[in-house]
C-alpha cells in the first residue's frame, strides 16, 4: 500500500540555520509528492510539489527533489527564519488514495 | 486563498450525540474531502466526494458518513459522537484527481470538535 514515514520532531534551529526534513514513502507505480506547512490554528497550505523522477519543487527558499531511486522527498531551505517555525507534512497523491507523514514541528529561534 | 469555509469552527459535545460539519467552497472545485487530525498520524482520509451525490470512504471511514448535495457543500456526520472521534477536521478541495495541476488539495481552516 501507500505510506509516508516523515523525521519525527520537534527540530529547532537557530536563525539562518540549515533545514532538512526527511521523508520516504512507499507506493506503487508513480505517485506525486507533496509538502504542505501548517502554521497555528490554520489548515495545511500547499509548500511545493512534484509530479515525477527527478522533478525539483521549491518555493519560497525551500527544496525538494523527487527521488525514486532512494524513494524520498526530502525538506531543505539553506537559511531558515523565525516565520517559518511551523508543521511541515510530507504526503503523497497516488490516484485517489492521499496519505500524510505524520508531520514535523519546526521551531526557528532567533 | 482557495474560498473555504467551515463550520462550525469549535464545537464540544456529548457522547451518543449526532453531530455535522460543513464544508462550503466558492470554487466550484468537483472533489472534496474530509480529513481528521490526531497528534502522530498527520491526516487520515474518512471520506471524498468525486461529484455531487458521489462519494467514496477513505482510511477511516468507520462511525462517518457524508453527503454532497450541492457542488458548494459537502457535509460530514457523526450519527453517534464518540470519545475517540475528538479531533481536528479539515475539509479540502481540488479540481482533478489524476497528477497535473489540478490535483492539489486545498484546506479549509478546520474544526476543532470534542467529545466528551
């Protein structure tokens, strides 16, 4: 079946640190691949996505490249802030079946 | 901001209680969803809905059930609250299923319901 194992948190980071949140999955065929973040009280906002192999989603200073061979869809951004100190989930779409890590809390200190 | 909204926002209630949640787009997006959110599990998928008087279940579907009348509304029941259904219900949204552009979900503000 369809699953997505995300780092366990909490992560904290200072001010201008790396970020790398890892994600694997397991799926059959060729799903896409999603990070959503979610920021207090709010629903989950599309981060960035990719559709196939070797795809690179960024946005907003964050990255991800799609990784087949090593099933992963690894989180990175060279120089976090303290606005991005959120839930970021890692999920995956493979035809209607949708299925979310279970999300890591990241706390950016200044 | 994809136009959702849910209702209500809050809501505690009582054991053996039947209980709904609306979920309302000004989108006109033809599928919907309803996740519930629990600390170590992300979202889980109860049920979806492909069109209107078409739905599906999801992951947890057990205790659920949902109805789509209308394009703009799809609303989630509870028949008989229990203690294990406390949680985070989000709604959300997208144009297509397949993987392209229309297939991302948007999310709704979620509701926060517990059971007592």
């Amino acid at each position: 079946g369809n699953s997505v194992t995300q780092m366990e948190g909490p992560v904290t980071l200072s001010e201008e640190a790396f970020l790398t949140i890892n994600c694997t999955y397991t799926a059959t065929g060729y799903p896409s691949l999603f990070w959503y973040v979610q920021y207090p009280g709010e629903g989950l906002q599309l981060l960035l996505k990719a559709t196939k192999a070797d795809d690179k989603g960024s946005n907003k200073g964050f990255e991800a490249t799609y990784r087949k061979e090593t099933t992963s869809f690894h989180l990175e951004k060279g120089s976090v802030q303290v606005s991005d100190s959120a839930v970021y989930f890692c999920a995956l779409r493979n035809n209607n079946d949708m299925r979310f890590g279970a999300g890591t809390r990241l706390t950016v200190k200044p | 901001d994809a136009g959702i909204t849910q209702s209500p926002r809050h809501k505690v209630t009582e054991t053996g209680t039947p209980v709904t949640l609306r979920c309302h787009q000004t989108e006109n997006h033809r599928y919907m969803y309803w996740y519930r959110q629990d600390p170590g599990h992300g979202l889980r998928l109860i049920h979806y809905s492909y069109g209107v008087k078409d739905t599906d279940k999801g992951e947890v579907s057990d205790g659920y059930s949902v109805s789509r009348s209308k394009t703009e509304d799809f609303l989630l029941t509870l028949e008989s609250a229990t203690s294990s259904q406390t949680s985070v219900y989000f709604c959300a949204i997208s144009e297509a299923l397949a993987a392209g552009e229309g297939e991302t979900q948007y999310f709704g503000p979620g509701t926060r319901l517990l059971v007592l």
